[in-house]
C-alpha cells in the first residue's frame, strides 16, 4: 500500500503524522511512503532523514495525496486539501466531526472512508491515540494558563505557586479524564491550589489517593462549578465524551462572575468547547475576553511542543497504520472491533452515531 504524509496546514501545526522511524517500519514491511517536502521540518526531522527512512519525497500536497492510498495526517483536512481526496482514500487522523458539520458534509460528499483517531480503540476499550495528545494538551494548559496570567498578557497578575507569605493562585479543572489529571499534575506541582470538579466519582477518588491533601475534589453540579469558578484565577476546560460535542457546563452567566484578569483555558474546544462563550482561536492569535476574563481556545495546543508530539502520537498510531496497510481496509475493519470503533464516515455514510446525533444525519454502522 502506498502511504501519504502531508504537510499539515493548521495554524502553527508543527506536527507531522510519522517520524522517519515510523517509516522505515513501513518500508521495511514492503509499503511505500510518500511524504510532502519539509513536512517533518517543524518536528525537528529533515528531508535527509526520511530519505534515508525509505521516504519518496513529494514536491506538493496535491502529489502527495495523489500517489497515496492511505493518508495519515495529524489534523484533520483543511478546507484547502479537500479538494484533492478521492473516493478511494482511506483517512487516518484526528477528525473531531462532532464540531464541524462543514467537514462532516465535504467527507460525505467525497466518498472515502475517514478514520478518527479520537474515536479508535484498543482492545480494552481505551483510546490509545486520543491519550498521548490528551496528557501533552493537558499539562500545557496549566503552562499557557500561567503565562496569560501575567499582568502584560492582560491577566490579573497572579503567581499560582504564590511565595511564603502570599497564598497561592486557585486553578479549578472541570473534567477528570486525561486531559483533566494531566493538568491537575502540573498544577499541583507549581503549588497552586487545585479544585478538580467531575461525574465521575471513581476517578475523584483515583486523585484524591494519588494527591492525599493536595487538592479539593467536587462532584460536578452547575452550583458547584458557579461557585468555584467565582474564586478561580485560572479554569481548565478538559471536559469531553467521546466522538460527540462537548456539553455547555460553564454559562455566559459563571464567566461574568468570574474574577477580572482571570483566564480559561478551554481544551474541550476540539469538540465545541465546554463554555457558552468558547469560540475557536489559533496560535498566531489565541485570545480574547469575555467581560473581563481572558479565553485561550487553540484547537491544537500539542502543535507548539511538535518535537515531542509528533513521537508520542507515532508510538501510538503506528500499530494501527501496520493493521491497516497489511490487512487493507476491509481485512481491518472485520478483524479489528477498534478500528472498526475508530471508522467515522464510509462511502458516503456517517458510521459513528455521535457524530451523527451531532449534526442531525442518518447513522448506519459498519456491519460486524
């Protein structure tokens, strides 16, 4: 099978979908790579790497994706590469349709079938490629938080690990996934005042053992969350179910309560965002201000540390993209329930039922 890997076109995307280790494994079983240009520059991986892979260099995407069978990306398409999917593609990589109608529609149009990576499974049911992402943009939230704090970002100027003599800043996280006790790691380490608010009691119970003293955990209710986030100096969005859109857990109403100069950090906004008040910015221009309170809502927040991104997704996708290529499509999708999980638009058919609850669209799931 002959692999694709463009250059990815998202704002400030650095990331690439595999490393040259990545594609020697490939080469090594018989396939072909073929990989746009100065698409692993920004990770840190030369041409001449992925030349000395078993690479074939593509001069432009349009080359790339039309010498491949099988394109493996890291974000999804961008209305600019539409335009060159075929029918017969096989897309791999993160695709968040519960969020985009628009690339839901252009995907159904086009025909091909279009893996999520956020919706594939392990056999224990986890989401092994949605993980690694999940815990780099989870504890860079904290890091971004810190930073939009500071007084000349427009924050309200607040230390969160504080000094002896000053408390320190208070950092609540709605969410207790992994993107939630990732950020809950780094802000307990800078020694800030950590409130983690979730549904999910067992993983409540999870942190409160591994951070005896360390932190406050809360069942979730709207009460709860107004209340704490009326003291908070920095708020983590890191709620999320799988495939579908996040649900609208902080209102217009809590923002206006909070504290002035104070920042929210929605990671939940690859799904929709989980504020009234979330919209979706860039890194070239990753904030704005809701009476008063600073939003950083950047799609794809591991894009900025794309050296060690780029690593942890390809240990994580590549034994997926090994099924794939050695079983072909249909050989993978009877043989393997999570790919088959993993399958969100077929031939012109949306087979993932959130996505399809999401945007009101007939659902039929790829027979077992």
């Amino acid at each position: 099978m002959v692999i694709g890997v463009p250059k990815e076109m998202k704002d400030s995307e650095f990331r690439v979908a595999l490393t040259p280790h990545g594609v020697k494994e490939l080469c090594g079983r018989g396939h072909r790579v073929v990989i746009q240009k100065r698409a692993g520059e920004g990770s840190g991986f030369s041409d001449d790497l992925y030349l000395q892979a078993g690479a074939i260099l593509a001069p432009t995407v349009e080359t790339t994706y039309g010498e491949a069978q099988l394109i493996v990306k890291v974000k999804e398409p961008q209305p600019e590469e539409w335009i060159f999917l075929r029918k017969d593609h096989v897309v791999f990589t993160y695709l968040h349709l519960a969020a985009s109608k628009a690339l839901t529609e252009a995907l159904l149009r086009i025909g091909c079938a279009a893996f999520a990576y956020e919706t594939t499974e392990d056999a224990k049911r986890q989401f092994p490629l949605l993980r690694p992402m999940s815990e780099i943009a989870g504890r860079m939230s904290v890091q971004i938080g810190a930073h939009y704090l500071e007084k000349q970002r427009g924050g309200s100027g607040v230390l969160l690990g504080g000094v002896p003599g000053v408390p320190p800043g208070e950092v609540v996280v709605l969410g207790s996934g992994v993107v939630g006790t990732s950020a809950v790691k780094v802000a307990v380490g800078m020694g800030a005042s950590v409130t983690v608010l979730s549904l999910d009691l067992w993983q409540l119970r999870m942190l409160d053992d591994h951070y005896p003293g360390r932190l406050v955990t809360v069942a979730s209710t709207q009460s709860m969350i107004h209340h704490f986030l009326s003291r908070a100096d920095l708020v983590i969005g890191a709620v999320y179910l799988p495939a579908a859109r996040t649900p609208r857990v902080i209102t217009r109403s809590m923002i206006s309560d909070m504290k002035p100069g104070s920042v929210l950090v929605d990671v939940s906004v690859d799904q929709g965002g989980c504020a009234e008040t979330t919209r979706s910015t860039t890194h070239s221009d990753p904030i704005y201000v809701v009476d008063g309170v600073l939003h950083y809502a950047v799609a794809n927040i591991p894009g900025i540390v794309p050296y060690t991104s780029t690593l942890a997704l390809t240990n994580a996708t590549l034994p997926f993209i090994v099924q794939l290529v050695e079983e072909g499509l249909e050989g993978s999708l009877r043989n393997h329930p999570g790919l088959r999980n993993g399958l969100n638009v077929f031939r012109g058919r949306v087979t993932c039922q959130a996505v399809a609850d999401a945007h009101g669209l007939p659902y039929e799931p790829f027979p077992s």
